[in-house]
C-alpha cells in the first residue's frame, strides 16, 4: 500500500515549501535570523495587531489607513509566537500561494513545467515584497487560489 503522506503529488507540495521556507529565513525581515520588521508600513500592521489583542479599539485608538484585514492577519501571528508568528504566517501564506500556481499551471502544462512556474513566482514574490508583510504579499495568495478556482 502507497504511504499517503509520501506519494508522488504531496511530493510537490512538499518541495515548494521547503524551498519557500528557505528562502523566507533569508529574505523576510520576519525571519528568525533578522532582528525585526523595520519597514514604516509592516511595522505599522504589528502594532495594529497587537493593539487588538490588548483591547484596543481600531481606528478609534489606534489610526492607519489600510483595511482591518492586515491587522487580523498580524494579531494571528502576535498569537502563534510574538517573535517568530509573523515569519510562520508569511511563510504560510507564500507557500500556498505557490502551491495554487502550482495546481492552476498543472491544468494547463505538465507537473515539471508547473513546479518551474510555482518557482517563478516563489522568486518574483520574494523580490517584489522587498522583506514581507505587504498586503500585495497575502494578496498574491488570494489571487492565485481564486485563479484555481
């Protein structure tokens, strides 16, 4: 009997996040191996974050612009682990993102040519969130599982 875990197409999945995984431990200032988000807009999201999870009231106590979903998707990661939750998140999010590229390429092309693209946009990702935690970044996310859909 196959092993579930191990067969050829979690394979895939498995690859694309460990690639992603490394290559967030270098490239996101929420990696481990930095010493924190210094962006004015990632930094902005945390303290957002954070304030909802100490009672503070959005755009009433604490004011930025952006939508309150930036600030959800920051406390979630505050609650995983206040130094490393952001990094698990982020990493999450680009892992899936590649993965649904991955799926929606497959439809069209063969799993080589496919696991190619979900790398292309693996490395495009991490060259255009110039250090993570962008909404452009949980956007590509949403965007690549609504083009498998």
């Amino acid at each position: 009997m196959k092993n579930k875990i191990l067969n050829k197409q979690n394979i895939y999945y498995i690859l694309i996040f460990v690639i992603v995984t490394i290559l967030a431990i270098l490239g996101l200032s929420s990696s481990p191996l930095n010493k924190g988000v210094i962006q004015n807009d990632s930094a902005v999201f945390q303290i957002m974050g954070r304030g909802m999870l100490n009672g503070q009231v959005m755009y009433k106590d604490l004011f930025d612009h952006k939508g309150p979903v930036m600030y959800v998707i920051n406390a979630i990661a505050y609650l995983i682990n206040p130094q490393i939750g952001l990094f698990i998140i982020e990493t999450l999010f680009i892992s899936i993102g590649a993965v649904f590229i991955f799926k929606t390429s497959k439809m069209l092309v063969n799993k080589k040519v496919s696991v190619i693209m979900s790398l292309v946009y693996v490395m495009l990702m991490f060259i255009s969130i110039l250090g993570g935690n962008f909404t452009e970044e949980y956007a590509m996310t949403f965007t690549s599982i609504a083009l498998y859909c």
